[in-house]
C-alpha cells in the first residue's frame, strides 16, 4: 500500500524492507530488535529534504517510539546520483563508519554539516574529516573505502530501491505500507506509528 504525507516535502528515492539473514542491518538500527514496528527510512544524505527530517523530526520520533521500545528505525540507502553527485561518496563513508559501530554518529554530522560538503568538487577529504571528528578511526576509514565493500553494500540498498517502486527520498517501509515524502513536523509520523503500533499489538495479544 502507498500513501504519502499531505504535508510532506517534494522528496528526492528509495527501498524496500527485504528481510536478511543474520540482521546485516544492525550497525545502522536503532530500538529492540523485537519491537511491534520497524520502519526502513530510505534516504539520500545530499537530499535536503532529509537532512531537513533527520535533524528537525527524527529526534522526536526516536525519543517517543524508539526510545520506548515501540519502533525499530532501520537507515537504508538510496543516493540520487543524478542530482546529487556527492551522495555515494558520503554514503560510503556512513557504511564504513558502520564498521566501527560509528554509523549513527556519522549519519547525524553528514546531515547537520551537508552543506560543508554537499557542493564540493571532491568531497572524500571532507567527508572523511566529519566521520573522524564523529568518532571513527581514520586509518581503518581510509581503508574501508579503498577496499569497495562498502560501495557495493550501497549499490546493493539502490538496486533494491529500485525494485522497490519507491519514487521520493526520504520514504518509509513501515510494516506492509510504503510512504512517500518527509513531514515538516512529527505529527504525520506519530499518526502513522500509533496505527501500525496499535494494530500489531493487537494482532499479537489476539492472534487468529
């Protein structure tokens, strides 16, 4: 099922929510890996509109959902490279932080500083300098990056999103519903999670 935020930004594209063996997806997790819900954001860190989201909304949405164990919030990559050149590179550099258990830090300092980077000719040593100051190890950053795995783990979220039918970044995989476009406040989202999370509870307390 599709739906969008009638208040949401012209989004910038997008995946869908394969279940993986092994949980691949945990460095850049946050919340119980049980919890009732999990939403996959598929997002493009160049995408304004989710730099926008991630530094204005998610807060509040992580304290009141993850936080409280209700929601598992998965990232999942989906750089636009044809209107963002710098996309994949900061992606990279998210993946190999992911390695270092520094994901989310990097994740946050590539949104928050994005317009540091986002219009450089040749973004590597920037980007690189942000993760280092969120807490990675430089040397093994470095090395991350020129070995490529973490490329191919991004071209493999991209292909997927493909696939997926998403059209807008930043878009949501929640539970069986794909919603596209990012709120300008929580409120579109916590109406979204209050449903799903009511009728998976349900669901479990009674099942068929």
């Amino acid at each position: 099922m599709r739906l969008a935020f009638p208040l949401g930004l012209a989004g910038c594209v997008v995946i869908l929510a394969a279940a993986q063996a092994n949980d691949p997806l945990a460095q850049r997790s946050k919340g119980r890996p049980d919890a009732p819900v999990t939403v996959y954001e598929m997002a493009d860190f160049q995408c304004p509109a989710c730099r926008l989201f991630a530094v204005t909304v998610l807060p509040t949405l992580e304290r009141e959902y993850v936080e409280t164990g209700k929601v598992r919030w998965v990232s999942i990559n989906l750089p636009l490279t044809s209107i963002h050149p710098n996309a994949m590179a900061a992606a990279e550099v998210a993946m190999c932080a992911s390695r270092q258990g520094r994901f989310w830090p990097v994740h946050d300092a590539l949104y928050q500083r994005q317009d540091d980077w986002a219009k450089l000719a040749q973004p590597r040593a920037t980007l690189i300098a942000l993760a280092q100051r969120a807490g990675t190890d430089k040397a093994k950053l470095v090395a991350c990056l020129n070995e490529g795995g973490a490329r191919q783990e991004v071209e493999l979220d991209a292909q997927r999103a493909a696939r997926s039918g998403a059209h807008a970044t930043p878009s949501f995989y929640i539970e069986g519903y794909l919603l596209e476009g990012a709120p300008y406040t929580p409120d579109p989202m916590r109406r979204v999670l209050d449903s799903v999370y009511t009728a998976r509870t349900a669901s479990r307390h009674n099942p068929k």
